[in-house]
C-alpha cells in the first residue's frame, strides 16, 4: 500500500493497527522515495532437539573442573 505523508499524518495510529493486524507492509512517498513501515519478525526459536548430541562435555558439577590437577596437560 502506498500513501502520501499528509495521509499517514491524519492516519497514523489506523495505518499503524492496520500494518500489526495484517502484516501488510506500507510505503510513504517523499520527494520521490520510499519510506517502508512493516512489522518486525519475531526471532526464530532454535529447535533444541536437532542439536547433534555430543559426548565431549561436562557432566556433572563444573565447579569439580577447578580442582583438578591440570598441571601434565600444560605445555610451555
């Protein structure tokens, strides 16, 4: 939808609950260019179980790491 900025002045908060409730993305024209309102798209939520699973990590209390003895693993 295209609009001029005199009707996005006297139309504001409709176009604005227009563009939420449908999506619909809307173009004012100025001096010959586009400014766009549209909705931002909500993030992607990572789908936990396609993860690979993977043996080489902590199990257990990570606190336990500290007290190890790294020394013959430490190489100068």
């Amino acid at each position: 939808m295209k609009i001029t900025p005199t009707y996005l002045r006297q139309h504001v908060y409709e176009i604005l609950d227009r563009i939420l409730q449908t999506g619909e993305e809307v173009a004012v024209e100025r001096h010959g260019r586009e400014i766009r309102l549209s909705v931002e798209s909500p993030p992607r939520r990572r789908d936990l179980s396609k993860l690979a699973e993977r043996d080489d990590i902590v199990v257990g209390d990570p606190e336990d790491i500290v007290h190890l003895d790294w020394s013959s693993e430490w190489k100068p």
